[in-house]
C-alpha cells in the first residue's frame, strides 16, 4: 500500500521493492491490506559476498552451497573461516550423520560408536567397547576384560567384576576362588575348589578337589569351616557319616595312588599303586618279580598282573639261523574272501595282542599271512539242528632275531588275558558274535643259513583253543610242548 484512501481519494498500491544481487533484505515489506505501508529496505552486501550475495552486512553472512564451499559432503551449516583465502568449515551435518572431530567429513553414525571413520567404520567407540581392527566395527574390549551379553552389550566375564578405570570403566578379577563376585571383597559363586561362606570363597579341605558349604539339618557340628566334600584328589577316600554326608578326605595308604573303602571293616583296598616295580594284587600294592640270572621275562608286567619268567635259552648260535614262528588260526564265520579283505587287520590284532612291547605302545613283531584254507562244516546250532558255518584256516609266519624272542611270542600266546585281547580284537574285526575262533598254533622253526635244511634243534608248539560268546568272551588253553632231540645235520 503505498497510499492511503482518503475523502476524495481511493488508496494506491504498489509493488514491494526487490533487492539487487549484492544486497540483503534489512527490512521486510510489509504486502498485504489493511495499514500495510512500509517498503522492502535494500542493504549493500560486504565487498566480500560481491559474487555469492548475502544475508546480512558483514563477510561472513555471505550466502553459499556449503558441500562446495567447504568440501564435506552433507555439510548442512557453514561459516566463512577465512575471508581473504575466501576459506569456509562446516558447522553442522545434514540428517542422521555425525561431524569428525576435525570438522572434515559428516558421516553416518554405527553402533556403540562415538567418533565414526566411514559411514561403516569407527575411529573410537563407547565404553566397553573396541574398535575391531579388521573391521572397523565397535566390540566388547576384551583387552579390558569383557565379552558379549545376550542383549548386544558388554558384561565382565566369569571371574572379574566392573570397576572404575583410569581410561573408564574396566573389569577387575575378583578375589580367589570366586567365579563370580559384586565387588573386592562380595564372593557370589566359588570354583570347585572353594565353598561359599558369608560372601566369601573358602577353600576346600586338604585332600578334596570339589566342595560346598552344607550343614546336615542345619547343624554345623562343630566344624568350621561347614564343608561337605564331593570329589577327594588322587590319593585320598571321601569318608561319609551314617546319613551318606561326606565331610572330608582321608588320606590312602603311601602305597597306595588310590583306594576304596574295604568291605567288612574300616580298611582300605587300593585300586591303583603309587609306587614303580609294584603291581595290583586283589587290593594291595606288591613288589613285581624279578627274573633271575638263568631267566627271561616271556611276559611284561601290567598294573594289574605280575612279570612272568622262564629258563633262558642260549642264542649264542642264533646268527647262524634263521628263526621263524609258524602257525595258524582256525576262525569260524570268516571267508576267505573276508579274511583277505581284512587281512591287514587280522595281523595288526595279533600283533597288538601278542608282541607288544614293555612299555605297551610299539609293537616287536611282523606277522606275514601266509595262506588260507576254506572248508564248510556243522558248526552252529540253530533250532534243533546244526547250520552249515565256514571254517577258515588262516596260516601265518612271523621272523624273530633268536630263540628268546620266539618262546616269548609262544609264552604270550598261552596267557589268558593276552588270549582274550585276541580273540576280543578278532571278533571285532569280523563282525561279532556270529564269529568264533577255534585253534591256534605255533611252533619255532630254525634254518641253518647255508642249506636250507630244517634244524633238529629245540622246537616248541603251541596250542589253544579259544570260544567267545555273544557277551564275554573265555577261553580254554591246551598247550603241547615237543622238543625234538638235537642231530647233527
């Protein structure tokens, strides 16, 4: 409204002043009706903002993109820094996205990330929380003690508890044998080898390896600390009251490295022996036999059963032959073809069973089959009559350095539990209880090296017979033993 209506006049209108591009608007027109009268005033742009234009009087109101002007993309707000240099810094970023500290770039902000790098990566991250060096990724400061809870924050691992660090918050161990804990000095679960007890973890008594706090209807007994012990150490017997409570761990007798209670009074039985050159006999720990001078030990001893000796032979001569134990095995349920499909097998089970070293880990023998021999006979029962079963004769040859070493693999091949490894191993091998093993046997054959020719010399034979059932397997042993009288070849 540039006049008003009066008497004798109508009001005119006119248009409201537009500012030149290097000006700014100082005061606002008032358009419109009613007393609207004041104009658009114009102010001239600093000589500064002569190419940008401007939104006030000074240089740093120049108007201006600010991603060009500054360099940094998704820069929302920014100031000249710099009117000589015609230099702008961004003030603030548009949207969700967060400013690095050194004003150079907006980026979007990841999760538990204080400083972002990228949009996808972080340069330093909240409390708790590491910045993962492959990734970028913000996770739970492990350095510092903690891990992943099921929610995506971070906890104390087992054992530790939150404290104030010199850098922030950070995980201190709790106090020995606690695996849980509110603090210092506030125990709230104890490892096996503690019991809690007014906030603390007690260890447990000597002798026991697993415990708890417990009072038996809630009467300490006169014993303090309460304990009741759930698992003794190696060495020791959990002794129990009348109620089956047990409260400590006795001590088993030197000899013994562990022990049971004896049946029918208040002795001990040990189950296994401390002591080296002893062996277990029903219960106590004796001292293993020592071969005499004019012995060999033909079978090693075990932590359950004593060394075995024999009469030594000499072997003063035994380069001069070659020694060979020969034999067979009669196997009930196997065909050829199996057994040769097997045949590896069925040599590392006599092997492992009866050429073991002392030590019980390598073997002292390589056992050669030799040939097989196939027949069908009436073997097995079935209903009320007999079915045909196949009986497999596997012949096998096994190269010793001297007599010794042959009379111990016949020696080894009459001992019971050595039997039953055996025939345990073959069955196994076979297929189970449809296969039985019938005979077995050996001799020790010598060679004079220059002829060939078959020696008269002491040849021993062995013979047994071994029948497993479907459950357990035992064992009747013949044994036939022929010397031959020595000739001169």
């Amino acid at each position: 409204l540039s006049t008003a209506c009066t008497q004798t006049s109508d009001a005119a209108c006119g248009a409201c002043t537009v500012c030149d591009s290097d000006e700014y608007e100082a005061t606002a027109c008032q358009d419109g009706t009613g007393d609207a009268t004041v104009d658009r005033e114009c102010g001239a742009c600093n000589v500064a903002c002569a190419v940008t234009g401007c939104t006030g009087p000074s240089a740093l109101d120049c108007s201006v993109a600010c991603p060009d002007a500054t360099g940094v993309a998704h820069c929302a707000a920014c100031t000249l820094t710099d009117v000589l240099a015609d230099e702008w810094g961004c003030d603030a970023c548009d949207g969700a996205r967060v400013m690095t500290t050194q004003a150079d770039a907006c980026y979007l902000l990841i999760e538990n990330c204080q400083e972002p790098a990228s949009d996808t990566t972080c340069m330093s991250c909240d409390d708790r929380f590491d910045v993962d060096t492959d990734t970028g990724a913000c996770v739970c400061a492990a350095a510092q003690g903690f891990a992943s809870d099921d929610v995506g924050g971070c906890v104390c691992v087992e054992g530790k508890y939150e404290a104030d660090g010199d850098a922030g918050p950070e995980c201190a161990t709790c106090p020995e044998g606690c695996t849980a804990c509110d603090g210092e000095s506030a125990c709230t679960a104890c490892d096996d080898a503690h019991f809690l007890e007014d906030a603390s973890c007690k260890p447990c008594s000597a002798g026991c390896e697993r415990c708890h706090a417990g009072h038996i209807d809630g009467i300490d007994h006169g014993r303090d600390p309460v304990e009741q012990c759930d698992e003794c150490a190696a060495g020791f017997l959990r002794e129990t009251n009348d109620s089956g409570f047990a409260w400590w761990c006795r001590p088993c007798p030197d000899e013994c490295a562990t022990c049971e209670a004896a049946e029918g009074d208040d002795g001990y039985d040990c189950s296994s022996c401390a002591e080296e050159g002893t062996w277990l006999d029903d219960g106590a720990c004796v001292a293993l036999t020592e071969c005499g001078d004019d012995e060999e030990e033909v079978i090693p001893p075990t932590a359950t059963s004593d060394r075995e000796c024999d009469a030594a032979v000499a072997d003063d001569d035994a380069d001069e032959y070659d020694i060979v134990v020969e034999g067979s095995i009669v196997i009930f349920g196997v065909t050829q073809a199996q057994a040769e499909e097997a045949e590896e097998e069925l040599a590392t089970a006599f092997e492992t069973s009866f050429c073991l070293s002392d030590d019980g880990e390598t073997t002292t023998c390589s056992v050669a089959i030799t040939g097989y021999n196939e027949v069908e006979t009436r073997a097995r029962r079935v209903g009320g009559g007999r079915a045909l079963d196949t009986q497999l004769t596997v012949n096998f040859r096994i190269s010793v350095a001297d007599r010794a070493a042959g009379r111990r693999i016949l020696a080894r091949m009459e001992h019971a539990r050595l039997q039953a490894r055996f025939a345990a191993k073959v069955q196994a091998i076979f297929g189970g209880e449809d296969v039985n093993i019938g005979e077995i046997s050996g001799q020790v054959t010598e060679t004079p090296r220059d002829d060939g020719t078959v020696s008269a010399a002491a040849r021993a034979a062995v013979s047994l017979v071994v029948g497993l059932g479907a459950a357990t397997a035992t064992a009747a042993v013949a044994v036939a033993v022929a010397v031959a009288a020595a000739a001169e070849l």
